[in-house]
C-alpha cells in the first residue's frame, strides 16, 4: 500500500505541474483542471515519492510535480508492475497503461542533471471510476495482471 504525498495539475502542457493537494477524478478523462486530461490512455501520471528522493539526493532541487506527475506516491515502485495492474484510492480506480515515456531533453531537469526519472520512474494509468483523491490518502495495488 502506498500514501499520497500530493496531488498535481498544470492548466497548460509543457510546464511543471503544482501541487493542489487534492483533485477530483473523473471517470475515462483524468483530474478535473489538468492539462493532461483527454479520452487518451495517459489520464494520470504517477512518480514513486522514494525515486523522488533519491534523485533529490543527488543534489537535485525539484518541488512535487516537477517531473510533470499527478500524483507523488510513497512506498509503491510503479515501473516494477504489469501494464494493467489497477489502483484504488477511495472511489477512485485508475489503470496502468503506460510506463516511462520518451522524455525531451530539453527538459530544466535533465539540463541542469544530466538525466530525469520520470521518462523510466513514471507511469501512466486512465482513470476506471471517478472521485476524490487528497494528500495522505492511502492508494492499494487491487489487481495485478499475469506476467
């Protein structure tokens, strides 16, 4: 089981996203005011709060939806699982349908790292059942699709 550590939307693509500490989800479209939102199979992000740290670690100085994320999750390590594995928090189900994305390397990340984590840490889910999701709400693993 994992705990929300934020929740993030940007108005606008191609920018950093900010945290707003909940959101409300809505069924096969994404969170309510992202830019991100669409009938699309990349609906919600997710970035290991863990991974998060560790690249923090290396120096980096990020803020919660720096990499473009939705949700911060500690305790659960997304690129490990299956596409298909689902996700509950609250009323809300999400599906996993992508992990890691091609990143541009134009990125302020990688140009001032040398490198990013969300093009291999983050994945990507589209939203099964609609609801609210906030800070410290707990997200369980509720099914996970055969190898």
């Amino acid at each position: 089981m994992g705990k929300v550590m934020a929740v993030c939307t940007s108005q606008i693509k191609g920018v950093q996203k900010k945290n707003i500490h909940e959101g409300r989800f809505i069924e096969d479209f994404g969170i309510e005011g992202d830019a991100h939102a669409g009938k699309w199979h990349r609906q919600v992000s997710l970035l290991s709060y863990d991974r998060i740290q560790e690249f923090r670690a290396r120096g980096a100085q990020v803020e919660d939806g720096a990499f473009g994320e939705n949700l911060v999750v500690e305790g659960i390590d997304f690129k490990t699982l299956p596409i298909g594995t689902r996700f509950r928090c609250n009323d809300v189900v999400l599906e996993l349908t992508q992990i890691g994305k091609e990143c541009h390397h134009g990125c302020a990340i990688f140009q001032a790292m040398g490198d990013c984590i969300m093009p291999r840490e983050g994945v990507f889910t589209r939203v099964l059942h609609g609801g609210i999701i906030r800070e410290g709400d707990n997200l369980e693993i509720v099914e996970e699709e055969a190898k």
